[in-house]
C-alpha cells in the first residue's frame, strides 16, 4: 500500500529493503502526498554516510591494509564487552552464578565449544549423568520453509520450548540426572520459555555471543547487564490473544520487558 511507504518515510526511513518499486515513492511525490524536498533529505543522509566511507574517491579496499585494520586486539576486546554487558540474566536460583573456575568441574556440554570449556576450567563429559553441571546454549523455537529461498531463513511459528523441541529435550535430560543446569537462550525471537524455567537452576537471554563470552559470565570474569528489549511471554495463547499494533501487551509476561537480575560478585565454590 502507497500509505505505508508514505508513513514509514514521514517517519525517518530513508532507505527500503526488499522492495524494488521506486514507482510508488515517484507517485507518491506527484500526487503531493509527500513533498519532494523530504526525499532530498532522505538521499542527502544517505550520500553523506558513503561520502564519509570514501565509496566515491576511493571505492576499492586495500587488501594488504585491511588486515591491520580489521579484526584488531582493540577491535576484538571492544566486541567481547558489548557481548558480555548485551547479555540478560532472567534466573539465578540460589546465586549459583557464578561458578568458581575449578578444572576438577565436570560439565554435560550442549551447543558448547569442548575447548572453550576446557579454557574456562571445565572437563567436558559424554552425558549428564557423569556431570556435576550441564552447561547449555539453546535457541528460541522455530519453523521455517526450506523450500523457499525466503522461507529457508525465516524463523516463525510457536514460541514455546516445550516437549519436542531441542532445547526443552536438552533441559529435562539434565534435570532427570540431578545435576545443576545453566541454560543460555538465543533470542532472535522472544521465546516462551516457562516449560523450561522451573527445571534450570541459571538462565540467561543473548543476542548473539561466543561460547567464550558465555563461559565468562559463568565462571564471574563478566558481569551481564543487558534488559529484555521485549517481553518474554508466558504462553503461545498469550501471544495470539496480543494486540497485532501494541508491543509487549501480554497479560502476565514471565519475563516483562526491561527486565534483567544484577549479578552478585564472587564465585560459587
């Protein structure tokens, strides 16, 4: 609908994705629903920024520079505190959190790097059973459509990590065996996750972190501090009775938006 690119434009958006009819902005001009002078401020925005890059004068990368340029040791610290502080604490039962490095700690690893753990103090095992603690990195519930070249990387459908799904799987596997469970959920989607919340004994949310940037939280080399950006719904029920227009409107969210823990300092022996 025309409506929608006008609205989104009044708005701020200066570039569209996924779409390639430029016809419906040249109509929208010419029909005085939207003055040609905010069209100029949107492409005056988006050729300052390829200005500032250089992309007109110099539009190649030097290769050999690069290497000195990217990936820096600076560059590289930078990005592991915005991984450790992004990520949000939802559950620290009894502050378990967080574990004392102590390589005599024997861990169940799912989604884990063994190495990684072994860095961290851990001794990896085959199976909870054979494991003081079961360290877990999950990620929120999905469908998509391998079919389609779209739908293959689309993540739809139910929200709940319930019987079934693999994290929910991994969670009462560790929980059958006795032992403690931290669990760390990716939340590209804001998944539903009471099934699994009575049975963890730590729970975290992360937006895309390294198995090390986990495993420093942990063991207490980094403290989390990120806020639920969304609601974390209470059921798929919950979520269908939303309102479509209103964001983070559940009746009875487990987790509301905004939220986080604080993370004591010091080590669980």
């Amino acid at each position: 609908m025309p409506e929608r690119f006008a609205k989104g434009i009044e708005a701020g958006i200066d570039q569209f994705g996924g779409v390639m009819e430029t016809d419906v902005v040249v109509d929208l001009v010419r029909s005085g629903a939207l003055d040609e002078t905010r069209i100029d401020r949107s492409a005056r925005r988006i050729a300052k920024v390829m200005f500032q890059l250089g992309l007109f004068e110099n539009a190649y990368v030097d290769a050999e520079a690069s290497a000195q340029q990217v990936g820096t040791d600076d560059a590289r610290a930078l990005a592991l505190d915005a991984q450790h502080r992004s990520v949000v604490l939802l559950e620290n039962k009894g502050g378990i959190l967080p574990l004392a490095p102590a390589s005599a700690r024997r861990a169940w690893l799912v989604g884990v790097d063994a190495d990684a753990a072994r860095l961290a103090g851990f001794t990896p095992v085959e199976a909870p059973e054979q494991a003081d603690v079961a360290l877990l990195r999950l990620a929120a519930p999905f469908t998509s459509h391998p079919d389609y070249f779209f739908g293959s990387s689309a993540h739809e459908g139910p929200l709940t990590m319930g019987p079934g799904d693999p994290g929910y799987e991994a969670v009462a596997k560790a929980h059958a065996a006795g032992i403690a469970i931290i669990a760390d959920v990716y939340l590209d989607r804001p998944a539903v996750l009471t099934p699994v919340q009575p049975m963890v004994d730590a729970l975290m949310g992360n937006y895309g972190i390294t198995d090390a940037a986990f495993l420093d939280i942990v063991t207490g080399r980094a403290r989390p501090e990120g806020k639920l950006p969304v609601e974390l719904p209470r059921s798929d029920a919950a979520v269908a009775a939303q309102r479509g227009d209103v964001p983070s409107d559940s009746v009875d969210p487990l987790y509301p938006q905004g939220f986080r823990m604080e993370l004591r300092r010091g080590p669980t022996p």
